[in-house]
C-alpha cells in the first residue's frame, strides 16, 4: 500500500493539509531467477480519485506503508510528488505536470519504484530450521563407526544474505564458516552438519577427502526437494556433491547431501570361524588330560 500525505497551496479558503491513501494492486508474476533470486516488477498508474477543486500547486509525500509479512524487508523510500494544477477555460482544471523528487538524495527519478526485498530461509518449506544437511553413513560388517572422515566445504553467498560468515552445528558443536573461503570438519557416522538458518539461493559445494581406507564412497544429492546426483567414488579420490566446475543450490524444500561409505569385507582363510568354540574346548579338554596324567604319574 502506497501513502500520500497531501501538502497543498491553493487560496486560503481551502483546506491547507489533507491526507490520501491510495491502494495500488498488483497483478501476480512469477519473475526471473538470477542466481537463487526471483526478480519481480510490478507498475502500477497512480489515479487520482477527485478532480481538483482549483488551479495551483499539490504537494505529496509518497511513501510505501511497512507490513509485517514474514520474511519481506519494506523500501523505506519516500519521494515529494508536485502535481501543477492549471484552469481550463470551461472553469474546470486539468494536470499541467508532475514532478518527483527523492527526498533522500534530492534527484528527480522518472518514476516511483519501491523495492522490497523477500528473503526466506532454505529448506523452509520442507522442515523448519533445516536449511541444509550433510551427513555421513558407513556401511559394512567391518565398518569402523567411530572413525572420522574428512570434509570440505564452501558456501557461495545469496543476494538476499546480510552477514558474511554463517552458523553450522554438528551436534552441539557451532562451526563458523565464511562465504567463499573454504573450511575443513570431519563426520562420523551417523552425525550431521546442520545449518538451521541459511538463505534460500546459497550456493555450496561439498567434498569428502579421499584416503586409502578400504571404504568405497558414495554420494547422495538432494536439491530443492529433487535428487540432483546419486554417484561413487573412488577409495583415494575426491568425492564432490557438485559436477567439476558446478555447485548446489540451496533451495526453499529438503537440501541434504549424504555421504555413504562401504567397507568392503575381506575373507579370512586358515580359520573355520563357525567351528571356533568346539577348537577351544578341544584344547581345554587336552589340557585336562596332561594335567590327569601328571597327576596319576606322581601317585605311582
């Protein structure tokens, strides 16, 4: 809703301060993506409901009304619109001209624009406070499940976002990342790296450090609510959420990427496991009869 406060000259028989509200309706637009962000323009002609009752000069703040729509940031711009008011010769009066100035900075702007800024937090449409999600899993008999792997992670910071650095949780554990810089964390399995806040139109780009270790990775992409990549790895190798060159973004449904690590079971041979408790009594057993057959050796 746009407000004008209406500051008129005119003889003083007429009022000298009066005050308009003018609604202006939008019609709805999807808008165009750039880099996480939907741009929308909308216009809108400003009419004035009643003609004016006599020739001179009208004087209005106009300025955008500030809601309380979760997630928009309002304009805070206010121009001083001058509408010259003439006599035409029929005694009635038409607009000669307007004007518009910006109160701010004084310029003289060929329009009114106000712009509002929509920012929403990733992952809000999917699970409150979960913007992001990296986690690790092992899988394997002979899986070490309190062996850390390491990670890489950087995160491309949204037009919308404010701060550079953000907050990343695993468990109760905070680890501070900064937009474009690189960082390194490490996972276990079964823990998460969990970014509750993080707006939507972050891009990132997540890797596993590859190390000789007999497990086999694995990655799993989910993106915007949609699987993006379900792919392996190599033992030794780099393993990256993203195609060489590319990044994730982190969109308003589920954003989670997990990493999937198989040990490959290896065969033990010379030992018939199955059989183990019948080869240990077998040998207590034996024991039993040396310690028998010493024991009747000394009785003789």
């Amino acid at each position: 809703m746009i407000t004008l406060n209406k500051h008129a000259s005119f003889p003083p028989a007429a009022p000298a301060q009066a005050t308009v509200t003018k609604n202006l309706e939008f019609a709805e637009a999807k808008g165009n993506e750039t880099d996480g962000v939907y741009n929308v323009e909308k216009t809108s002609k400003l009419n004035f409901a009643t003609a004016f009752p006599h020739a001179g000069l009208y004087e209005y703040n106009v300025k955008e009304t500030q809601g309380t729509d979760k997630g928009m940031t309002y304009s805070t711009k206010e121009y001083r619109l001058r509408v010259y008011v003439a006599n035409n010769t029929d005694k009635s009066t038409y607009i000669k001209s307007i004007t518009v100035v910006d109160t701010e900075t004084g310029e003289k702007p060929d329009k009114l624009s106000f712009k509002n800024t929509y920012e929403k937090n990733g992952g809000e449409d999917f699970k409150e406070n979960q913007a992001l999600v990296v986690e690790k899993q092992t899988v394997g008999e002979l899986a070490d499940k309190t062996k850390n792997f390491t990670f890489r992670l950087t995160l491309r910071k949204a037009k919308t976002a404010k701060d550079e650095t953000i907050i990343g949780k695993i468990g109760n554990k905070e680890v501070k990342f900064t937009y474009g810089e690189e960082k390194e964390f490490q996972l276990r399995d079964g823990e998460q790296l969990v970014f509750e806040k993080l707006p939507a139109g972050t891009r990132y780009n997540a890797v596993e450090v590859g190390e000789t270790d007999g497990y086999t990775p694995k990655v799993k992409v989910i993106e915007d609510g949609k699987q993006n990549a379900d792919k392996a790895g190599t033992d030794a190798g780099d393993l990256s959420s993203a195609a060489t060159g590319q990044t994730n973004l982190v969109g308003e449904k589920e954003n989670r990427v997990t990493f999937v690590n198989t040990y490959k079971d290896v065969a033990v041979t010379g030992i018939i496991t199955n059989n183990m408790p019948f080869i240990v009594l077998a040998g207590l057993l034996a024991s039993a009869i040396i310690v028998l057959a010493v024991a009747k050796k000394k009785n003789v």
